[in-house]
C-alpha cells in the first residue's frame, strides 16, 4: 500500500475517532438517556473543564479560552478546603497582544 492511502486512512480512522464522543452524546439525546439535567450530564460525560478569561487592562478586550488542565488543580484546591466546585471560572487580568505592540 503507498504511503498516500496509509496517510489517507489514519486520517479516515482519526476522523471517526474523533467524532465518536459526540455520536455518543447524540444517540443519549435522542434516546432521552440524559436524564432531567441534559446540559450537566452531558458535562459529565465530555469532561470537566473551566472557561478563562482575559481581561485587558488597556483597551478592555476579552479574550476566552478553555483548559481542562487547570480544573484538575481547582478542584484538587476546593476539595481541600472542603468546598465542592460547580462550574470553575477565572479571569486573569493583564496586557492584550495589540496593546503590547
């Protein structure tokens, strides 16, 4: 097999692959598995993650961005003082790249 229809069919496989957590989430809406919080279950079962926002002291662009890196650490800091996280928000305050220039 040449190396364009091995190249071709990892992408076809990681496609598939890929898709499958949301095939999964739409075959539970349709069969009404999600039970009576649809948006917390269906939070579960695609992960925690925290939304984060940037704030620009300057011009006061927001930027946004998620990472599910962080949440493992936020909940490890709640659990520790005895508090059970919901749903993890930060904002973090600085300089926006247009402003920097």
């Amino acid at each position: 097999m040449s190396t364009v229809r091995v190249v071709f069919w990892l992408r076809l496989v990681t496609l598939v692959a890929l898709c499958l957590p949301a095939l999964e989430l739409a075959w539970r809406w349709y069969s009404d598995d999600l039970g009576a919080r649809p948006v917390t279950e269906a939070t579960h079962i695609t992960g925690d993650w925290a939304v984060v926002f940037l704030l620009c002291e300057k011009c006061g662009a927001v930027g946004e961005a998620a990472s599910g890196a962080v949440v493992e650490s936020l909940n490890a800091a709640a659990k520790s003082a005895g508090f059970t996280p919901k749903s993890p928000v930060i904002e973090i305050t600085g300089v926006c790249a247009h402003c920097r220039d």
